[in-house]
C-alpha cells in the first residue's frame, strides 16, 4: 500500500505518533527529524511514544512534539521489561485514540516495525529491515551504515517533508541557566579555560578508564590553567569521584547534581567537554560547546558528531570494534590502548583552530 506523501496527504494527517522509546542521545539524534517532521505536518498532533524520561522532553521541544505517551514494553523490545496485560492496554488505547499515521524510529523495525502496526493508525510509515511488508504506507530499507541523524532524517524524507538541517538543539530555560550558574559559581570566572569531563556512560564497555580521565584533566590544568568540572548522572557519581580522587588537581564534581537541562546549561557554559561516547556528548553538540567524544565500541561513523570542526572523535581502532557488548568480554583493548596523548592532542587542534581561548 504505497502512498505518495504529497502536500494533500500530509494535510489529511491530524493525528500522528513517532515511536522512538530510547534513550537521551537517541532523543537528541531523532530531532532533526522530528524538525523535518513538524514542517512537513504543521497541523497535525505529534506524539512521541518513548520511555518515561522523555516526557518532560516533549514539553521541552513543543515546536515539533504535541503529547507524550509512556512506552510499556512490547515483545522483543528490549528496552522495558514486557508485560502482556500493560502493553495490551496501551495499544487498545492507542488504537481507540485513532493515529492517522504512526511513524516508526525505533531502530531497523525488525520488531518495532510490528508495534508500529499494532498502534492501529491509518497509515503506518518506517524502516523495514530485509522485505518490505504488505500495508505500510512508505518504507525504506534499514541502511546499515551512515550517520543516526541522517538515517532518522531519511523517514522525514520519505513522508516529503522539507529539508530542515541536520543541526542538533536543545532549548534552555531560564530555570537551566539558574542552575548552571549556581553550580559553577565556586570557579573563578577569569581563570579559562572551563574544561569538562564527563568519565560516565550507562554501558560499561563505552567508559574509559578514570585515570586515563585523571591524567587528561591534570594536564589540561598544568598545560593550559584551565578549571576542570567533572559532569556526571547520579548512577555516575561514583566514577566520577573516581576521577577527581586520581587527580592532583582540584576539580569541581557536579556529578549527581544536575538536571538535564542543568546540565546542558552548565556544558553550555564551558569551553570544552571531553565525554565518553553517551548522551551528554551529544548535548555538548546540541548547545555548540566544542567537544571531544572517546570512543571505544561504538561506530563514531553513527554515533560521532556531522561538524568536525567543532567536535573531535578520539578512538584507537582495533580488529574487534566496533561492537555491541555491554560488558567487553575481553581485555577492553578498544579503550585500555587509548593513550591520554591522543586526547590532549586533539584539544591542541581545538585551539589552534581558535576555537576556544585559553589563559596562556
């Protein structure tokens, strides 16, 4: 049942959902598309089915995202645990609301294209991951290689929604500045640059180790004076003392401290954020804070930031990355073998480019 998405059928469309039930990073690399989205449908109700983080995300981007519904889990999505009789409410819900269109961002659609089905809408649109299967309105092949802001872009582009860049944003309240400048109040506003570190990630495998962070951010302090402050979540706080306790310098911990949108004014506020590759790099990117991301497992040809002018990626290849392990099976070669050098090098570059001024 292909349909041409033209400016008639998209004005037809009153109720849309996108269901997209990951992760902040994940989030942030769909908003693009949700941008695409909401140029292409400007009339219609958009509502983003995702876990429950997200929703005071949606009344963050109220420009493209009118309503949020929490994702209970469906079989054979790993991300909530399944549970029959919740998610067999959701979807009588969701089918008696009555989508126009259900969009599904959820990966390659081997099974997220089925839920996607399962919402009831009237036109159902998304990746599929070998065969296209019969109803679905307008569909793609998954592509297994390129950008994650351009493969979300690509099911913008299906529908025929305008080109609208691929840039990341992320709106900050009055209430994120309060609390950024709050937190980094105790640095001393002449002494730059303001550095962060960002030691943390919900895997495992993706975190390089805390004295390699230690030993990067001591340098950063004796090779620049730069002020270091070391971000983190509060499941994060433990290696992000880690850090700070490897460290001859004193450095200001704000792990466990912030909210999101703190967070993302505090990184805002910096002159450079050194993360591993997890959600907070892509803030970095989001609010143009120069950035440098390490990566270990993951693909940086996915998940590294589209300008590499403003953003560095540090990796030392090995034959076993990129990879999916949560916990690396192995000697965690992919990071153990990155040397401090290789990040210190790539902040060099940073400043010389001009992109940041320090002290010295």
């Amino acid at each position: 049942m292909s349909v041409t998405f033209d400016e008639a059928t998209r004005q037809g469309v009153r109720r849309l959902a996108i269901v997209r039930a990951l992760h902040l990073g994940d989030f942030l690399l769909a908003v693009p598309a949700l941008r695409s989205i909401r140029a292409g449908f400007p009339n219609a109700e958009i509502t983003y089915i995702g876990l429950p983080w997200a929703e005071p995300f949606v009344r963050r981007y109220h420009r493209y995202l009118d309503r949020f519904v929490e994702f209970p889990g469906y079989p054979g999505i790993d991300e909530v645990e399944y549970d029959p009789a919740l998610t067999k409410e959701f979807l009588e819900r969701q089918r008696a609301y009555g989508y126009d269109l259900a969009i599904q961002m959820h990966g390659s659609g081997t099974t997220s294209l089925a839920l996607a089905f399962d919402l009831g809408a009237r036109l159902t649109a998304g990746y599929y991951p070998v065969t296209e299967p019969a109803g679905l309105a307008a569909g793609a092949r998954y592509p297994d290689e390129g950008p994650e802001v351009l493969r979300n872009l690509g099911l913008a582009w299906l529908l025929g929604c305008p080109a609208t860049g691929a840039a990341l944003e992320f709106p900050i309240t009055g209430e994120d500045l309060r609390d950024a400048r709050r937190l980094l109040h105790p640095l001393d506003a002449e002494r730059r640059p303001w550095i962060g570190i960002h030691p943390g990630s919900r895997s495992p495998a993706r975190r390089w180790p805390a004295e390699s962070f230690a030993a990067v951010a001591d340098e950063f302090a004796r090779r620049y004076g730069a002020a270091i402050v070391i971000t983190g979540s509060r499941d994060e706080a433990e290696v992000a003392h880690q850090v700070a306790c490897r460290m001859d310098t004193r450095a200001l911990v704000l792990a466990g401290e912030t909210s999101i949108g703190g967070l993302a004014a505090v990184i805002g506020r910096l002159d450079l954020f050194v993360s591993n590759d997890t959600g907070p790099a892509h803030l970095a990117e989001a609010v143009d804070t120069p950035s440098i991301t390490i990566f270990g497992p993951a693909d940086p040809d996915r998940w590294a930031p589209l300008d590499t002018t403003r953003h560095a990626v540090v990796r030392r290849p090995v034959k076993c990355s990129p990879c999916g392990h949560w916990v690396c099976p192995i000697d965690h070669r992919c990071l153990r073998r990155l040397e401090p050098d290789l990040v210190l090098a790539a902040a060099d570059d940073l400043l010389r480019a001009g992109v940041f001024v320090c002290s010295t």
